[in-house]
C-alpha cells in the first residue's frame, strides 16, 4: 500500500508582551484559535513558547507586541530561530470593544494582525552593530539631558548666590567658572551657612558637568568609528554629520529592506505631506506623526544646506519667488533629503 504523508498544518503566532510573563496563541490560517498559553521571559521561557508553537505546526510568522522593549528577548529568540516576526504596532479597538481585553485575548488579536497583515510592520533585527550603536546613542542621549539640567541648575544657583560667591564667578568663562568650582574645599561642617551652602552645592553641581563630559567624549570616540563603518554613504551627503547619520542608521535598523520604498521611509521620519482633500478641496497637511527624533535630525540638514549648499540656497530663492513660506519650502526640503537619505542607506 503505498504510504501516506500528511503535511504539518501551517499556523500563525501572537504574543502579548509583559515584563515577568508572555502570553502566546496559536491561530491557524482560517482565523481559528488553537490555544493560548502563558511563558516566563527567560530563555528557559522561549524555548517552550518556540516548542509549544511548534507542536500546533508550522510556524508561518510571528505577531509580538513591543519588540523594541519587552518583546526585544523573544524577538532576537524568534529570529535565530528563522521565524519571521512581525510587530503589532497597535490594538485592534473594535475587537476589543467586541470581545474584552486580557492577555489571550490580546495575544490572539496579535496573531490574527500577523495573520491579516493589517498594524503590522517588520519587526526591527536587533542583533548586530546597529542596536549596539542604538544603545551607545541613547546614553549618550541621556547624558547630555543630564548635562544640560546641571547646567541649568548651576547657573539659577550662581544667580541666586551670596555676593560674595557670584563676585568669583561674575566674569569667568563656563570651562573656567566649572573648573574653578570644581576644585573648591569648602568647610562641610558649616553647611548650615547659606554661602558655605552654596558653595557646596556649586561645587557639587561643577564635578558633575564635568563628569558628564568626559562620560559623552568616551561615548563619542567608540560611537564615531561605528557610524563611519554603518553610513559611510550617508557620511558623504551635505549637511549630514556623524549625530544625524547616527540617528537616520538607528532608524532604519540592522535591515533596512524592511523599508519598502523611500515614501514609506520619509513617511517613517513624519516628512511625508498627509493628504487632507475633500470634495473641491485639494491639499495636504503637516505629517506629526512618525519617529521626531528623525525628523529633527532632517531639520538640522535642512538648516545646514540653506547656509552653505548654493544649489539649497537657488531652490529657496526659486520657491520664495513662487510665494512659498519659509516652514513650506522647510518641509519641501525634509521630503527631498529623506529621498536622499533612503538611497544612501540602502546603498550601504
């Protein structure tokens, strides 16, 4: 008799993201529920969710919610697993209006976005240089936050000082005035003095500064040589230096192919116009959507080029003669930059 061999039946996977517990379900490719369980965020945890998704099938694709935070671990698990992982980048409102929420049901609308295609995207690959410069860039990030609100914080101190402390300090430069108050030994018993207070507190506010700017000069010299190995092309366009290259390489992730078009990519970084026509109506809006720390990374571009690219300065001249505002011929200029930026990042 001859055998027969009956094909595993292909299934689709969701996964509500939390930090201590994943919820997975399984549907198959008619929209059915298979079953749903909950895994621990350990390996020990992915390895039986991966395992458990097997056992309904073959696994075709993955919805996970949050992949860039707590959907990261079983995002980098499912794809050294070679299975495709597609991020749920919203909630299905009427299915929740329907149907309720917990963390099957939200796992289940996970797996049937990926099953539909609908608020999905592909999911960021997190495993190579790129989400190591990603990392790199947002410390660095953070420590100029910081710096900037010591910075703040020591200047409204000064100002407010005894005269005897702001005379000091009056005339000196910011690296002289940080250095001097750095190196200040004030008596901390008489810290219930108002100016040995302050001198305390300036000398504490200075040390910090100055510690932050080391910390961002270390992060500098390991973040340049990646964004030169990562964007050389991108390095080469005019206006683009190595913070906005660093941004645009971050944006686009480790695959870029996921990008399907520079339309999508300009739409990514919110400098593509929104239609907004109606009836006789025929115009477009400002897009404020999209990731903002790209699109600031296009403005700064934008600003370089009208001060020293002349082909920028004909096209503003040409457009202002037109009747163009300034912030429209901005915006023009975003869109045709992000073109730019598109090509030469997948290019690399």
């Amino acid at each position: 008799m001859p055998t027969v061999t009956t094909e595993a039946p292909s299934v689709i996977g969701g996964i509500d993201t939390h930090q201590d517990l994943h919820t997975a379900a399984v549907i198959d490719t008619d929209g059915s529920v298979l079953g749903s369980e909950p895994f621990s965020t350990t390996r020990a945890g992915y390895r039986a969710m991966l395992r458990w998704f097997r056992s309904h099938g073959e696994v075709l694709r993955v919805g996970v919610e949050a992949t860039g935070t707590y959907g990261a671990g079983i995002t980098r698990h499912l794809a050294l697993a070679e299975i495709p992982v597609l991020e749920v980048t919203g909630p299905d409102k009427s299915f929740r209006r329907a149907k309720g929420k917990d963390d099957a049901l939200d796992a289940v609308a996970a797996a049937r976005a990926a099953l539909t295609g609908q608020r999905v995207q592909v999911a960021k690959d997190r495993t190579g240089a790129v989400e190591a410069l990603r990392v790199l860039r947002t410390t660095r990030k953070t420590a100029i936050k910081c710096r900037r609100a010591a910075l703040q914080q020591l200047h409204n101190t000064i100002v407010a000082a005894p005269d005897e402390v702001r005379d000091q300090l009056r005339n000196l430069t910011r690296m002289r005035r940080l250095r001097l108050c750095a190196s200040w030994r004030p008596d901390m018993l008489g810290y219930r003095d108002p100016v040995i207070a302050t001198k305390i507190a300036i000398k504490s506010l200075a040390r910090r500064i100055l510690d932050i700017n080391d910390e961002v000069a270390d992060l500098d010299r390991l973040i340049e040589p990646l964004v030169e190995e990562l964007g050389g092309n991108l390095i080469q366009l005019e206006g683009v230096g190595t913070e906005s290259a660093g941004e645009f390489i971050v944006v686009a992730g480790e695959n870029p192919d996921r990008l399907r078009s520079e339309a999508g990519f300009a739409m990514l970084c919110g400098a593509c116009p929104i239609p907004a026509s109606s009836g006789k109506t025929q115009r477009h809006r400002l897009n404020r959507g999209g990731n903002r720390q790209a699109n600031s990374a296009l403005h700064i571009v934008v600003l370089s080029r009208m001060r020293m690219d002349p082909r920028t300065k004909k096209y503003v001249e040409r457009r202002q003669a037109e009747g163009k505002s300034k912030r429209e011929i901005m915006r023009c200029l975003k869109r045709y930059i992000a073109r730019e930026v598109y090509h030469a990042i997948t290019a690399t």
